[in-house]
C-alpha cells in the first residue's frame, strides 16, 4: 500500500515574490467537516475520524484511498510547517488529491515546493485544452519509503 505524508505543496509564480500562490490553502491548514455516505464513504474515499477534507482539495473518486487531515503533536513528526497535514494512503497503487488553478499563463515558470514524509509520492499536472484532448506530465516523483523529509 501506498503510505504518503503530503505535508505542504505550494505553487507561486516566479515572475515575482509579490505574487499571491496559485494553489489554495497549500498546507492544507484550513479543512472542512465532510459527511460520508451510506456506504461509508466520500467518493470512493474512506474519511479517518473526525471526517475532514482540506479545504480547495478535491479527493478525485477515480484515484481513492484513505484521508486524514491531522494535527501535528508536540515531539512526534508532523507538517512541515503551521499546524496541519495530510495523511493518503492509496487503495491499490495510488491515490489523488487534486485542485483546479485559475490564472496560470502559456509561457511563464512557476515554481512548485512539495513536502513529503514517509512513503511513494508523485506530484503532477494536466492541462486541459479547449480544442485538443487533456494532457499531463508526472514533474517528481519518489518510490522509496524513508524516515527524513523529502523536498
């Protein structure tokens, strides 16, 4: 099973310091109370208690796992930075978070930061065109577990 520790992702743009990320609630310290199904489930997805999704995240039903949105604790590991993070673990071989981002422009670098413990872990993009099929790009990747972070 995949076991990954997403404790901050942010994208910004580089033209500029002064520019706001383009990724909403990146450390994922703001989260909503979510509501599980019949089934027990949040599209696909199994809520650890208390049920929470981080908010502007999408848990994406066609990649499902297991989400926490946990707290760091005093000594013990935990985000990389504020007071929140997210625990995923995949139900087969991978599981998906995902946010749409608005204003990104053809032909500008952005910046992408990602901290990660424990476990595999991609980070990727897809763009969608208005008259061509989507396209996507795997931009880093990790497939060994380890006990320090990984940025």
């Amino acid at each position: 099973m995949l076991n990954s520790f997403l404790t901050a992702l942010v994208l910004s743009s580089c033209v500029s310091a002064q520019d706001a990320p383009i990724l909403k609630n990146g450390g994922f310290e703001t989260a909503a109370e979510a509501s599980a199904g019949a089934d027990g489930l949040l599209n696909g997805w199994k809520l650890v208690q208390p049920p929470r999704v981080p908010a502007a995240w999408t848990p994406n039903p066609a990649y499902a796992g297991q989400l926490a949105v946990c707290q760091s604790e005093p000594g013990k590991p935990g985000a990389h930075a504020g007071r929140q993070f997210v625990r995923i673990t995949a139900n087969s071989k991978t599981a998906h978070l995902y946010q749409m981002c608005h204003g990104l422009e053809a032909g500008k670098w952005y910046r992408v930061s990602a901290w990660v413990r424990g476990g595999a872990v991609s980070l990727s993009f897809y763009e969608y065109m208005q008259s061509a099929k989507i396209g996507g790009r795997n931009v880093a990747q990790s497939t060994a577990a380890g006990k320090e972070d990984s940025k």
